[in-house]
C-alpha cells in the first residue's frame, strides 16, 4: 500500500514538474527574426505628450505601426512632457496613451527615458514600473549604476548562431552637473559595464553586432556638420557652447537626413563614443532634437537622429515621423533605415493654425503673448490719443 502511494506520488511530482518545465522550453524569444529572416525595429521620438494626447500624435503612431509591422518598438525617451503633467494617474494615463497601440497589436517593446519623463514628480523608477505593467514591456532596471533601465537586447540569428544582434539601451540623463555644460551624458560607471557586458558576450560569441539606442546624443555629432557665416542658406543656430555659431551638414559625414535645429547634445565627453568604437558598434540611434532626422557616419561609428512624433512640443510640420530600421540576419552588421513622414503616410489632414510647428503648448504661449502684446499696443494707441486730445484742449483753452 505504501509502494503504491509512494509510487502516486512520485508520478504527480513528475508530472507537475514536467508541465512546469514543457513550457518554459518551448517559450520562443520575445523578439526574433521574421520568418524572411529580417528583424523590423520601429523607433519612435519623442512623442512628449500629456494626459489627453494630440490625435495627430496618436494618427502617426497607429500609421506607422501598420506600416511598418515591426518586430519590435522602442521608444527613445520623452515619451510624456513631464513638465506640464501632474499626479500619477495623468501620468499613467499618458503613458497609456502612447503604449496602448503597440501592446494592442501584441508587438514587443523597449524603451529609454529622456530629459523630461521625470519632470512629472514620478521618478523614471516608478515609471518604468507602469511600462513594465504591460505584456511585451522588455525594459527591466538593470544593474545599480547611473540612470534607470540601462540593459541590452539580445536577439539569436538564426542564419549564423555566433553572430547575434545586441540591442543597447543606456539612459543619457536629463541635465549636467555644473561644469559639464547643459545636457546630460552616459556616465563612467554606465560605460564600464557596457564594456563588462560586451566582453562577457564575446566570450559566448565569436561575432556578435551590436546598435546602441539613447535619448541624448553624443558630442561627436559635432564633428559631423561644419560651422558657417551667417546667412548662409540652410544653416542652422545652436545651444549651449555653440549658440550664435552656424552649421549646416558637413556631407563627408552625413549620407541622408535633415539638420532642422542646432544638436542639443552632450557637451562633456563622457568617454561613451570611444567604447562603442572598441566595441565596433555599428549605429547609435538618437531622439531629442525634434527637428532632426540626419544619418552620419564618424570615424566608423553610424550616428543617427529620428525627428520627434509628437504634436504636443514643437516639430517639423508634416514631417513629423517614426524611423524604421530593417536588420538582415544574413548580414547583421548592414541595415537599412527609413523615415516615415506624417505626410506620407498619414491620411488625416495636419492639424491646424501653428500646431505642426510650434505644437499645442507652444502655440498657447505664442497666442497668450501676442495677445498680450496687442493688449499693450492697444493701452498704447488709447494712452497717446488720450494725450493729444489733453494737449488740444489746454491749447483750446488758451486761446
């Protein structure tokens, strides 16, 4: 009697531990290859919208998921404008707003934080914990060091197993210590394990390729366009060090794109560009600057920049857009990468007024000032005929 309880048991056990373990092996990766052997990243920019989102904003995202049917999403950080939202549900309920289409079409996601995600008062810890809240949310935290969700991707090639694609998502920060100009980099301790990691990998891999994916972008995209006189045609004015300065593209390095508005990049060198050129990182992808959608390459390294999908912050009219980016798992080291435009595959009109350019909030404040301006002019005009018409009586009365 109990051999044969014994021997019941024994058969439950296994049969619990095997419909336990079945599955976790025949789980697939959460992001592969297609069946065509193509892997379709789309990134999307700065979408920095708030708790009752631009329909233009949410048109493009929609329009280019169906157009692109990627294979996986990331977002390249200000995907809320922190600054104008308040309380955790607005923020819940803006970044609903912005994950909801992708999580609908079952499609993965992965995500960097920018500069204005944290303005809210919700720490990017405890945003992440809301992304994370939705099935095919990859990001995790990481390791402790610098900035919030610093961790990498890594995707099998299923035409040549020792050479995977590793996905590197590292948080730029939002503003720089004093002393390090404005906008904030990729700290030491970040690189050190970037570079830990990619030898790990190498000890696993005998040649895997590796795309870095960031908010902020380096200060090398300095070397990539060339300064100007004033008034020359196309050329742009820049922030920080660089303000009252003129560049326009320098085409030894800039293969395709638009340089709409000076880089708003790091200004100290953190070191980051170097490790990626001792890792032979093949791009580095970029959101921040909304008018920006240039393609470079610098000593090696592919810099490249995705204009801002949102219409809640300024942009570049119907070119707002989403890049897509197609990775061949026969090649893995060569890409090919593309801009999708509002205008090209939106059927809804833009909206209207200054929005395309200026965006809602900005547009607010240009109307608040003009109306105060003509406010003034007014008070002006009525203050002068006021006076003349005083002066004209004390002559009348002389008389």
């Amino acid at each position: 009697m109990n051999t044969t309880r014994r021997f019941a048991k024994l058969i439950i056990t296994l049969w619990l531990f095997l419909s336990v373990l079945a599955p976790a092996c025949a789980e697939e990766p959460a992001v592969q290859f297609s069946a065509d052997n193509q892997l379709n990243i789309l990134i999307v920019a700065d979408t920095q919208d708030i708790e009752n989102p631009q329909q233009a904003m949410l048109s493009l995202l929609n329009a280019s998921l169906d157009t692109a049917k990627p294979d996986l999403v990331i977002f390249l950080g200000d995907m809320i404008h922190g600054r104008v939202i308040r309380g955790e549900e607005n923020v819940r309920k803006a970044i609903d707003a912005v994950v909801s289409p992708v999580v609908e079409r079952n499609i993965p996601f992965a995500l960097v934080f920018g500069n204005h995600d944290e303005e809210c008062g919700i720490s990017n810890e405890e945003q992440l914990k809301i992304y994370q809240s939705y099935p095919g949310c990859l990001t995790v935290e990481g390791e402790e060091m610098p900035g919030c969700g610093n961790h990498y991707l890594l995707i099998e090639n299923p035409v040549n197993p020792q050479s995977p694609v590793v996905l590197w998502f590292l948080d730029s920060g939002n503003h720089a210590e004093e002393g390090k100009g404005t906008y904030d980099y990729v700290k030491e301790e970040q690189i050190d394990w970037m570079l830990r990691s990619w030898n790990d990998l190498k000890t696993k891999y005998s040649d895997p390729v590796s795309y870095a994916f960031q908010h902020i972008p380096v200060p090398q995209v300095y070397n990539m366009i060339k300064e100007v006189p004033f008034g020359t045609a196309g050329a742009v004015t820049c922030y920080g060090p660089n303000m009252f300065k003129w560049y326009v593209v320098d085409e030894q390095y800039i293969w395709a794109g638009h340089l709409g508005e000076g880089p708003c990049s790091s200004d100290y060198d953190s070191g980051e560009f170097d490790a990626w050129k001792t890792m032979g990182l093949k791009a580095a992808f970029f959101g921040h600057d909304h008018l920006n959608d240039y393609c470079g390459t610098y000593e090696g390294v592919d810099l490249i920049t995705t204009a801002g999908a949102g219409f809640y912050h300024y942009g570049r009219g119907d070119e707002h857009g989403t890049r897509l980016v197609t990775i061949s798992a026969e090649a893995p080291a060569e890409y090919e990468t593309k801009m999708l435009y509002y205008k090209d595959i939106v059927s809804e009109p833009m909206p209207g007024l200054l929005v395309p350019w200026l965006g809602v909030l900005l547009q607010r404040y240009f109307f608040i000032c003009l109306g105060i301006l003509l406010l003034i002019i007014l008070l002006v005009v009525l203050l002068i005929r006021y006076l003349i018409r005083r002066h004209r009586r004390k002559k009348a009365a002389k008389r």
